[in-house]
C-alpha cells in the first residue's frame, strides 16, 4: 500500500511538473488556427489589393481611350473650320466684324439666311461670353459707310438714338449679355432678331450692275414675332430695309424708325447717296 501510494504521489508530483499532453496539444492546434487566420488576412488583402490595382489600371485605360477620342473629335473640329476659312464662311461670333472678306461674287438675289456655323457642330467658334449663338453672318456682310440710325418711340415719348453703322450686324434681344440692342419686353425672345448689313447687286439706270450695302432684317425664329410697318415677318428669311421704316418686335409697344445722317435733307442727297454707294464698291473691291 506503502508502494502504491508513493507511485501515485510521484504521478501527481509529475503532472503538476509538466501540463498534461492534452493541453500541449490544444495549445499547438491554437496556434496553428492563428496562423492559419493570419495567412489567410493577408491572402485577402493581396487580393484586395491586386483588385484595386486592376481597377486603376482600367480606369486609366478609360480615360486614355477618352482622351483619344476628344483629340479625334476635335482634329475632325479643326479641320472643318480650317475648311470654313478657306472658303471665306468664317464669322465673328460676337456679329461684329467679319473675319474675312471673300473675293467671289455673292450670289444675286437670294433672300436665304447663312446658317453655316451652328451652336451644336461648332460650339467652340459660335460662343460669345458662354452663350451659343443662334445665327452667324453671311460672306457678304459689310460695315456700311452710310450712317443708319433706329430712333426709338414708346407712345409719344422719343428715346435715345441709336447709332447702327459701326458694326455690321446687331443682335436684337432680350439677353442682355450677348444683345448689341437690348429688348426688354417679356414678349420678346432672348435671341429674337439681327440687323444686318449686306453687299447686294442692284442694276443702275444705264443698265450696269453695280454693288451696294443695304441694311437687312432677319428674324430668328421668335415666339411672337417681327414686325416691319406693321406686317409681320417670316422667320429665317432676309427683308431689306429702307429709309423710314418702322420696327417692333413682340408685343413692345416701341417703335423703331429708320433713318439715316442725311434723312432730314432734301430728295436732292439722292445723287450724293448713290456716289457714296459706288465709293463703297471701290473700296470692297
């Protein structure tokens, strides 16, 4: 008995010495579970990062394919208005000056607005402070010599005189930021018409062709209209304007007249009228 008990003393002794197998080996399996879970983290997160890697890479290619085909977009851009140039169609698009003056004749009565440039093909060349202009002016437009004037009358009231020679077109509308002649009334479009200035053919009294600058309206497609001595114009389509004609656009109650420098003198300026018509074909050709 003596035996037995020493024998299990000394198996107690030894199992309080060292921990029981069982737990060494559950000690190992957490360990190996641990390790496994750390593998695993970082498999995912080479994953992730090879993902994110892939899609940096296909945004890029992107972005290179859509940089190439705006490159491609405007060269096509580029070489239409190059063409428009060499043609001589190329206009301001603030309706000021035109860029060029052609050296073929116009062609003769055609009452057809130019509508070359449109805001939707060529918005870069049709874009005056932001806002994509709505007409564009013929080859044969001039800056007259003749000094025209639109006298402006609202019921009986006069109004400041607007002087129409120094360009050779004017934006009619209510835009404020883009209209060479502003127009208030709600009735009235942003864009609604252009005064414009043409070199037209016209035969003199011998019988001869001769070429002259005649102020022109054109409207452009407005809601309520145009009117020219109290007819309403079709839109899109040139009306030559002669002297003391009268304007009104919507329903404005203003009234424009026009007139020009020598207006109030006698019918006997008529001569001096033609000579300055023919000093102007001098010196357009």
């Amino acid at each position: 008995q003596e035996r037995d008990d020493h024998c299990r003393r000394g198996n107690e002794e030894r199992k309080q010495r060292h921990p029981p197998e069982q737990e060494h080996r559950r000690e190992r399996s957490s360990d190996r579970d641990r390790h496994r879970d750390h593998s695993d983290r970082r498999k995912n997160s080479n994953e992730r990062a090879g993902a994110r890697g892939h899609e940096r890479e296909r945004d890029a290619q992107n972005i290179r394919e859509q940089q190439a085909e705006r490159e491609l977009h405007n060269e096509r851009r580029r070489e239409h208005r190059q063409g428009q140039e060499g043609s001589g169609t190329d206009q301001n698009p603030a309706l000021g000056q035109p860029d060029s003056k052609p050296k073929e004749k116009p062609p003769a009565n055609k009452e057809k607005p130019s509508f070359e440039l449109s805001g939707a093909l060529l918005e870069d060349t049709n874009t005056f402070r932001g806002v994509v202009i709505k007409y564009s002016e013929p080859p044969e437009a001039r800056i007259p010599k003749k000094r025209w004037r639109l006298y402006p009358f609202k019921n009986d009231e006069f109004l400041p005189v607007m002087y129409m020679h120094r360009q050779s077109a004017y934006l009619l509308g209510r835009h404020r930021r883009i209209a060479d002649i502003p127009i208030d009334h709600p009735s009235c479009s942003k864009q609604h018409a252009v005064f414009q200035y043409r070199l037209v053919e016209y035969t003199r009294a011998d019988g001869s062709v001769g070429r002259r600058v005649r102020p022109y309206i054109i409207d452009l497609g407005s809601g309520n209209g145009t009117f020219l001595n109290n007819q309403r114009i079709e839109p899109q389509r040139y009306y030559e304007l002669k002297e003391k004609d009268v304007l009104k656009f919507g329903f404005s109650s203003r009234e424009y007249v026009l007139l020009h420098e020598s207006s109030d003198k006698s019918e006997a300026n008529t001569k001096d009228d033609d000579d300055e018509e023919e000093k102007e074909e001098e010196s357009d050709s």
